[in-house]
C-alpha cells in the first residue's frame, strides 16, 4: 500500500490542485479528552485510488482544502464525529455524505456496522483495528499508526460500490440519499444555549424554581466551555448540576458540603452562587415548566409497545434493522412532541424524526395527527 504525507502548504497546494470531481474518501484521527472542540491529528483522503495523509499540525492552515471539498462527493463510515471536524474547520458541510456505516444499516448487515466487520463482510479483508486509541496528536506518529491511518480510507470506494449495487436491488438508494442528507442537516443545526438543560437527566425530580436554576447554570456551563474549549464536564459535572438546582446552595461552603471538585469551587464557585442567586430575584411565573415524564402518561406503555410493532412489521417487511427505521429514543420524541406540545407548539416545533423524510413514507405516517 502507497500513500504520501503531506506536511507542509506547499505540498498542500499542489495536492489540492490534483483533485477532481470523483468521490473522495475521507476520515479523521482526533483527540478529545479535556476539550469541548476535538483536537484534529491526522486528516486521511482518498481519491481515484491515491491515498493520502494530511498532518494537520505540521501543515497548519487546511482552509484551502476544507475549500476543495464543496460540492464534492465525500465518502465516510460513522461518520458523525468527522462531520463535526469538517464543520469546525470549514464553516459549513457543503458536500454530498455517502456514510457507509448507513449503507450498510439499510443492507441489514447491522444497525451500526464498524469499519473493519464491514471490510470483512464485503471485501473478505481482516482490518487490524489496534491503533484507534493512541494519541493522534504527539509527534512523531509511528509506522503503525501511520499505516492503520491510511488502511481507514482504503477500503472506503470499493465498499461504497458494492453498497450501492446492492442498494439499487433493494430499491433503497433514495432512502440512504435521504438518511445521509439528513445527517448533514442535523450537524449544521445550531445548539441552542437555552436548550442545554434538556438533556440532563431527572429534571423531573426538580420543581420549577430548581428547573430556573438548572437551565441557567446549563446554559453558563455550556458558553463557558465553548469559551474556555473545556469538556463540559471539566466545567461542572452534569449530576453536580442536578445537585446544586435540587439544594440550591448560598455560601462557598455549602458547595464543599455538596461533595463538588474543588476545582469547581475555586474557579466557578462564585459565578455558580451568582447565577443560583440571580434567580431568586426573578418572577417565579419566568420560571420552566415542570418536566412531565412519558412513562406518567396513562396510555404510554400501550402506546410504546402498539408503536413498536407497527414500526417491527415495518421492518421485517423491507428488511431493516428496528433501530434504523426508528429506537425507543425516535419513538419517545414523536410522543413527547405529540403529548407535551399543544396544536400551536407542535406547528412552531421541529418535526419528530418519524414524521420526515423515508420514515414518514415507510411508517410514520401511521402515527400522523
């Protein structure tokens, strides 16, 4: 196996000049430890057969290649953590996604297919998948990690072919066009700060003034790693979060008695008091609504499980993986969206999942309003 490494603009400038309108395949070596946006290490490509290595560290600037990549088909397996690579460096995800990971889920060869199980399937090729968890980011890389690196986009364009072949018989290709599209869509969604809280866990533990508290002190928590390039968790803990909206602390050592890191303490305890504090003074009417689990609703279990069947029939019928067409997570936003929001709610809100797209053709449009 041949391929160059590119680490210097120069080399860099030539190589972008050799790129043309075929597929290219791509992937990413990163590091993400302590810090909120992943570190990238190693950026490997494929095209017409060339493989080639970019060291984003020694290079420096990709900006002209992120650049090179509009409108272009990219080739990716899982590839939801490169996709947010791809975004952080060149703005946007202007490309059309062919993931190879999703070809295969609509093959029924596995909701979630790793690399290596799918070169196996389909190329008969053992892939040594030991290098994933080294550091992508010391220098210098060693042999093996440099050849596991260019052995990730190897197999990427003869995999996509067969895929796609078998994707025609089936009469699949639209829904995975649909799926990839989709993916990129949803990358390029903007978090909302405001919204952060709504991913904890037992927020319906908490009455409205600790669910005032605990959607505040997300939202600082949040723009404060962005800021910061911090892990969220290297912020605040998540559960200390839950803690300090439940208790609602008022002095530095009421924070010791809650068991946080001193490190939260000595560098956040004050700002956490402040935001705890500031909500106080605020109109109670402000505050959120409580959270209304969906295991509380009467009719939820017999709901679940008349929606799990129809959406298991589905399956069987074109030979999906369940977890493609629509996991316990997929049905539980469509009831949360059905159940939680009033008429007017659910017209301003974002479609569930189920409602959109090759699902909505397949299956949700059982489970239309």
């Amino acid at each position: 196996m041949q391929f160059e490494i590119i680490t210097t603009q120069a080399q860099l400038h030539d190589y972008i000049a050799t790129l043309d309108n075929n597929p290219i395949s791509l992937d990413t070596e990163f590091v993400r430890t302590r810090t909120y946006v992943a570190n990238l290490g190693l950026l490997q490509v494929s095209q017409n057969q060339i493989i080639t290595l970019i060291d984003p560290i020694a290079v420096g600037d990709l900006s002209q290649f992120w650049l090179a990549l509009d409108g272009k088909d990219c080739i990716l397996h899982a590839s939801s953590e490169d996709l947010e690579i791809i975004r952080q460096h060149k703005g946007d995800l202007n490309l059309k996604l062919f993931d190879t990971q999703v070809a295969c889920a609509f093959l029924n060869l596995g909701a979630s297919l790793g690399y290596a199980k799918m070169v196996e399937i389909l190329e008969g090729i053992n892939v040594d998948k030991g290098e994933s968890r080294t550091d992508w980011c010391a220098r210098p890389l060693t042999e093996k990690q440099i050849n596991y690196a260019a052995i990730d986009v190897l197999h990427l364009q003869p995999c996509l072919q067969k895929l796609q072949q078998q994707l025609e018989e089936k009469n699949m290709t639209r829904f995975f066009e649909q799926e990839c599209q989709s993916i990129l869509d949803l990358k390029m969604k903007k978090q909302d700060p405001d919204k952060a809280y709504k991913s904890l866990n037992n927020l319906f533990k908490l009455d409205r003034h600790g669910l005032a508290v605990i959607k505040a002190l997300a939202t600082w928590r949040l723009l404060t790693a962005q800021a910061r390039n911090l892990a969220l968790n290297f912020v605040i803990k998540a559960d200390h979060l839950w803690l300090l909206a439940h208790y609602r602390p008022t002095s530095l050592e009421d924070l010791r008695r809650l068991n946080l890191l001193p490190n939260e303490i000595r560098i956040h305890g004050q700002a956490v008091l402040n935001i705890i504090s500031d909500i106080e003074k605020q109109d109670p009417d402000s505050y959120p609504p409580l959270v209304t689990r969906l295991v509380n609703f009467p009719a939820y279990k017999k709901t679940l499980k008349m929606m799990r069947e129809k959406i298991k029939l589905c399956a069987e019928e074109h030979n999906l993986p369940i977890e493609l067409i629509a996991s316990k997570r997929v049905i539980n936003e469509y009831l949360s969206w059905s159940w939680k929001l009033d008429e007017q709610q659910r017209k301003l809100a974002d479609k569930p999942k189920l409602l959109t797209g090759w699902r909505f053709e397949m299956v949700g449009h059982q489970f239309e309003h």
